[in-house]
C-alpha cells in the first residue's frame, strides 16, 4: 500500500473539496427525487443521463486533481481517473440502449464484459496505492515475534472477511449462475465480475482495518464510493442472473454518486492540512493517539461481513430446510464463544491503547525539546534532509536560520535559571509564530535555535523573526530586552545540490558572524565566510576542536617552568591552552580567546584547561624535589554567575590534586563587573589553601584595586613593566607608578614573579627590584607535557645573581 511518499498538497483543494461536496449533495438529492417521481421512462433516462454527467465530470475532476501532486499522490489519483475514464466510454450504450431499446439493464458481449473487469481492476490499484502507514507502526518491532503476530493477525481477519464476502456472494448471486440452462460463458463472467468487485470491497476493509489513515477522510470517502459502484453493478448482475423484470431505477443511483464521490476523495488532501499541524509538523506529522472508539470500529470492522453474511446464510437454511433445535443449540454456542472473544479483544485493545501512548510519547521525546515542544537536533536534520530531496525533485527556495540569544547569559546569571527556562519558552512561542505552520522551528540545546523555512522570501521571514525576539520580554516582573544574531544560509532553486551538513554548517558560520557583529542583527551566508581565518570560521572550528572533533584541530596544554632566580631550579609550572588550527596552524592565545569570548566557549575552555592542569599538577605533587604548583590562568570575567568553587573543587577530587599545588592566575580583573563578588567565589578555595595569582600587572587588563580586594599571595609582573621598572624603557611616569604598586605588594608579603624575563642581564636586574620567580624565553619555552621539556632546569654554569 501507500508508502507515505507525498507532497504537499495545493492550498486550494479544501474549498475546493467543499463547494464539490455541496454539489454532489445536490445532485444526489435531485437524482432521487426524479427516480422516485417521475413515470419509468422518463425516470429511466433521468438516472441514465445523470449517471454519464457524473462519471464524464468525475473524471475531469481526477484528472485535475492529479495534474496538482508528483510522486504516489499523482499515481492513485490518475488511477481513479482512468476508472472513471472507462465508466465514461461504457456511458454511451447505457444511453444508446436507453434511447433506441428502453433497456433498463444492457445485456453484455464478451468484449464488454472483459471491459467491464478494467473499472474496479484499476480502482483496486488505486486503493492500494492509497498513503497510509502500518496500523500499529509505533508499537511493532522491525523483526521477530511482534511481526509474526501481525501476520497472523492479518491473515486470519483476512480469511475471516474473504470467506464472508464469498458466502454473501454465493448466496445472493452466484449459486443462481450454475443453475441448470445458464451458458458457460454467462457463468465464467458473472464469477469474475464478482469476483473483481468482491476484492474491491475486502480492499476497502482491510485497508481500513490494518493501515493507519493520515486522513481517514479521504479514504472513507474514497471507500464509499468504490462500494457504491459497486453495489449497483453486482445488483445489475443479479438482475440478469435471475432474468427478473422487478429492477428498481433507485439501484442505479451506485452510479451516480459513486463516481463524484471517488473525485471528492481526490481533492481532499491525504495527509494533514497546514492549519492543523504544529508549527514544523507538517512533512512528518506525529502519529495521533487513536480513541478506543476509532479502535473498537477499526478492529471489529473484519467481523461485519462476517455478520452480514452468517445473517443471509440463516434466513437461506431457515427458508429451505428450517432449524432443528440441535441448530439453534450450536448456534447459541457459537454466539457466545464470540462474545467472549469479544471482551477479550477490547481487554487487548485497551492494553494496546497504554502500551502505544507510552511509544508514542517516548518517540516524541525523542525527536522534540522537553522544554520548549519545538523539534530537536535530530528531527530538524530529518526534516531538512527531506526537504532537500524535494528540492531536488522539485527546485524552490529553502532557507535554514540559526538563532542564538544574546543576552540569555545575562537573564539566567541575574534573574536564575527559572528566568531562563521562560525565556526559551517564550522565544519559542514567537519563533513559532512569526513562520508558517509548514516551516519547522528547533531547539538546538542551550539558547540556539534552528529554522527551516520554505517561502520565497526568506529574508523578510527572517527579519520577521528577529524582530519578534527584539519585544521586551516581561521576566519576573521586568521587562528585558534580548537580542537574536541570526545566521542564514538560502538554497536558491538554481543551485547546486547541498547535503543538510553543509548548509547547516553554512547557517552556524553566518550565525557567529552576525554574533561577532554585537547587533543582534542578520547575517546571510556567503562563501567568504567558509575563509578559516574569519571570526565565524574560528568560531566553528573551536567548538569542533572543543567537541574532539579532528576538523577543528586540536587542543593541548602546554606548560613552562617558573624558576627560582637564585637556584635557576623549577619552582612551579605555568599551564595555557594552544589552539593547532588544521590550516592555520597555531592559533595565537589572544585571537583564540577573542574567538571563545564571542562564541560563549570560554567556560568551555577554562573547564578543559582546569581539568587538565589539575591532572598535571598532581602528576608532579609527590616530585622527589617536592610538589610542583601549576599555575592556571583563569579569566575572572568567566567567575560572575558561575560556581567556580564547586567546579574546581570537582576538579580537585576527581584529579586526587591537594589544593596546596593549584595555583589561580587571575587574569583580566578590569573587565570584571563585582570583584567583591569575585573575591567571595575565591575566599572558600584560598581558605582550603589553593592560591591565589594575579596576572599581567602593568597592563590595562589588571583592574588597580585587585589587590585590595583580591585575597591575592603572589602578582606576576608583565614584561612592559619590567621594561619600565629595569630603566631599559624610558617611561619616568610609568616607573614611578610601578615601583609604588611593586613596593605595596613586597610590603604585603607577597610572591613577584616577573614575566618576560629573555636574558641573563634582565634576570639580574628584576631580582635586584625584588622579583624573587622569573619564567620566560632564559628559563625554557611552552612545552606539551608529554614532549618531556619540562625537567627542572639544572645551572650549567654560576649566575650572575650567585656572583653578586
């Protein structure tokens, strides 16, 4: 049967379907009208004339109807075409005998009656070419028992309605053709046209029985009116068997509604309209909970043939022979015995209800967000493969938009994580609304969002969207303002076929784009941007790199030793994070922490950075020499709104690191909005005696109240101080200012340790201000710990710090 291949059906054949519904009401209700009132003649025409304008404009409706869809949609209606297309040319000796003879039932050649076998043959093909789905899909196993059992189930209810269907048949109409002076040839046709309309109609029930309808509708429509033809053809046929002059014109009416009725079930659509799908359901339609009502008539409808026909099956013995008490007693039996297979099916169909509402709802869990309901990764991905292929088959425009959220941080660290979670409902409810209900709108986890449009303007959808995000949002009593950097990558219909990696891959890369602008604007995709050296190229490539995926690089840590300037031993170790771009080579640490900040990746990499320096630090905390502290960098604008503390202190216990070898090197504390706040985070570690550093003082980026507020052990100088503070850079001001922060911090007992340190004269010097720890290009470069360049430094020779 019907694969479920389908296209989307034209937005007119609702009204369509309906005003043709009105018309064929009328019609009928006329039709009946004249073959009850009109004298038999004239009735006799009436029914004639209107049987050959309904199957002449059925057909033209089928035609035109198919003409509308592709694939197995245009298949099944064609087919109902070339049925009525048949009917049709069979019209004209109905009006000829009419006319010429006044024949009420037309007396049928061999020829014709072959003929007459094409009509319910090509609407059979066409009722199992019908869309539809197996009837249990959401509970059935691909393989094994489950399947056998269907099967069987199959099999037996389709011997029970064939065996049915057989006995009616024989009982109404055949057991009349083999009576003694019937030809043979008049019994050969009369059991294949039987035959052929009796498959037409367990067709009908079992398609009914077994498969899962997208629109019931259509099929029962469809279902009717094959039946209703025939109905009329099989009474004809009975007429002629038994030679009877009794023929009512009121059977004829099969005729005349059947075939109008077959082109109504080709207007209306065989799956879901748009309106009545959820925003991104249309293409995929989720499986609908049946009510038990739909399932009790879908499971008993095998047993009505089987009551129709063990009813004419009585009233015939009871005519003939009469029932004997034995009879009735067996009868009774078997009546019984059914219902209790009855109640024993609606037991079975209850428990197949549970079992199927709990698939049903785990499959929707599968393929949708819990949050927000919108799609998930995995059924967006689905959904633009097919949409892809349709393009393919059929070019137009498609568009995929990536949505991220700009201040969603800012919303969950301020207002909590409740806030946040309303805030992706409530973007979700305008995303959804702001696109139509075919387009597929989709939650990609944390504040992204993903959306698949098909319209032909699919910049002004989205800058509909945008703007839709841009409303204040009403979040615990407030009213917020947050931004979406749109990212969209366009499929023009021209265009070369695109796989949904890449376009996806294409929308992510506009996205970051826009993102770097701070807008929260709309970028549109174009091949520029695919440049590994632009901002959204880097974007894509660290989050790669971050996920291990072997297309964004790799990333390592690196250490270098902090010496002791008197000893020139190792003292501790410094960690940072190098980016191996796969193209670019190494990444430099300020372009690739830009890039992290503007992605939001930086809690990504400082979590990568901790988690390995800890595992470093307590590699090297039983040293022989004594434990080796590890320096870790850490941004302190990456402190607000996270529990750094409860991070690091999984860190520590999942590494076995004692917390005397961590050492926090704060950086950027001017960027910092609370350093109080900063300072409450670190008090819990510095108290369990993880210490603290503060980083690149003499820059801009060191914030000149740290430390003061900072519970700070030890500062480390940068290199353009040292410069000013040695006198090998002429900056009077500068010095003065720094040998005021240097003496501040030796009179507060804590650790300098100078940075940059490239020659044994600048050593010298930076020890003679104090410095007591140096690291720089004298005392070893950044290595990989496994390249084993990290030896604790042995002098070769006296320094000149030791001969002073």
């Amino acid at each position: 049967m019907g694969n479920g291949a389908t296209t989307s059906a034209d937005p007119r054949t609702g009204p369509d379907a309906r005003r043709f519904a009105v018309g064929l009401a009328g019609f009928a209700v006329a039709v009946t009208v004249c073959a009850l009132v009109l004298p038999a003649g004239e009735a006799l025409t009436a029914v004639r004339v209107a049987n050959a304008t309904a199957v002449v404009v059925s057909t033209g409706v089928c035609a035109w109807a198919a003409s509308r869809h592709h694939g197995i949609e245009r298949w099944w209606r064609a087919l109902m075409c070339v049925m009525l297309l048949i009917g049709a040319v069979m019209t004209v000796p109905y009006l000829f005998l009419v006319a010429e003879q006044g024949q009420a039932i037309p007396k049928y050649n061999a020829i014709a009656l072959l003929i007459l076998l094409l009509p319910p043959a090509s609407g059979l093909a066409g009722l199992m070419l019908y869309p539809s789905e197996p009837f249990d899909v959401t509970i059935r196993g691909p393989t094994g028992r489950h399947d056998r059992y269907w099967l069987l189930v199959i099999v037996l209810d389709s011997l029970i309605v064939t065996g049915a269907l057989a006995l009616l048949a024989w009982i109404v109409i055949l057991q009349g053709v083999v009576r003694p002076g019937i030809r043979s040839p008049t019994v050969l046709y009369s059991f294949g046209l039987t035959a052929v309309s009796l498959v037409q109609v367990l067709a009908v029930i079992l398609v009914l029985a077994f498969r899962r309808l997208r629109r019931p509708s259509g099929l029962v429509v469809l279902g009717l009116g094959q039946l209703a033809c025939v109905f009329s053809l099989l009474v004809q046929l009975d007429v002629q068997v038994r030679g009877a002059t009794d023929y009512t014109h009121l059977f004829d009416l099969g005729y005349v509604v059947g075939p109008p009725m077959i082109a109504l079930a080709t207007l209306l659509p065989t799956t879901a309209s748009a309106s009545a799908l959820g925003p991104g359901d249309a293409d995929r339609p989720e499986a609908p909970a049946r009510s038990p009502r739909r399932r009790w008539w879908q499971a008993a409808l095998p047993y009505l043939p089987l009551l129709t026909a063990s009813g004419f099956a009585l009233a015939t013995i009871s005519q003939q022979r009469g029932l004997t008490v034995e009879m009735w007693g067996l009868l009774l039996l078997l009546f019984l015995t059914l219902a209790r297979q009855v109640v024993t099916l609606a037991d079975n169909l209850r428990l197949v209800d549970r079992v199927e509402e709990d698939q049903i709802a785990l499959r929707h869990l599968a393929f949708h967000d819990p949050l927000t309901g919108l799609a998930n990764r995995a059924l967006f991905t689905d959904r633009l493969a097919h949409a892809l292929n349709r393009q393919a088959r059929a070019p137009g425009r498609l568009a995929v938009l990536f949505c991220d959220l700009d201040g969603f941080k800012h919303v969950n660290d301020t207002l909590g994580h409740a806030a946040g979670d309303e805030l992706l409902r409530l973007t979700a409810r305008r995303l959804r609304a702001a696109v139509r209900a075919a387009d597929t709108v989709a939650r990609f986890g944390g504040d992204e969002f993903a959306i698949l449009l098909e319209a032909d303007d699919p910049a002004e959808a989205a800058r509909r969207l945008t703007d839709a995000v841009r409303e204040p949002f009403l979040l615990a009593d407030t009213y917020y303002v947050v931004r979406a950097s749109t990212g969209m990558a366009v499929v023009e219909p021209a265009a070369e076929p695109v796989t949904a990696e890449t376009l996806l891959h294409h929308a992510d890369l506009a996205m970051y784009t826009a993102k770097a602008k701070g807008d929260g604007g709309l970028t549109l995709y174009t091949p520029r941007l695919a440049s590994p050296d632009t901002l959204s190229a880097l974007h894509t490539a660290l989050g790669a790199a971050i996920r291990g995926d072997p297309a964004g690089g790799r990333l390592e840590v690196d250490y270098r030793p902090i010496v002791e300037l008197i000893s020139r031993t190792s003292v501790a170790h410094e960690a940072r994070l190098t980016w191996h771009h796969p193209t670019l080579g190494t990444v430099p640490a300020d372009r690739m922490l830009t890039a992290a900040a503007s992605a939001g990746l930086a809690p990504a990499l400082d979590d990568l950075l901790l988690q390995t320096a800890c595992a470093h630090a307590a590699d090297h905390q039983d040293a022989a020499g004594g434990p080796l502290p590890v320096h870790i960098p850490l941004s302190t604008a990456q402190l607000t709104g996270r529990d750094i503390t409860r991070q690091i202190l999984a860190a520590m216990d999942t590494t076995g690191v004692r917390p005397q070898t961590l050492v926090l090197e704060l950086v950027g504390t001017s960027r910092t909005p609370d350093l109080h706040a900063t300072a409450r985070s670190l008090g819990r570690l510095h108290d369990l005696g993880v210490r603290i550093s503060l980083a690149r003082v003499g820059t801009t980026d060191t914030a000149p109240d740290a430390l003061r507020i900072l519970p700070v052990d030890m500062i480390v100088l940068h290199e353009s101080l040292i410069a000013a503070l040695t006198g090998t850079r002429h900056e009077p001001a500068t010095a003065a200012l720094s040998h005021g922060y240097l003496t501040a911090a030796l009179r507060l007992g804590l650790t300098v340790i100078a940075d940059g340190v490239a020659d044994e004269s600048t050593a010298a010097r930076v020890h003679g201000i104090g410095c007591r720890q140096a690291a720089g290009r004298l005392f070893g470069d950044w290595h990989p710990e496994r390249s084993g360049g990290l030896a604790a430094i042995r002098p070769r020779r006296q320094s000149p710090i030791e001969r002073l």
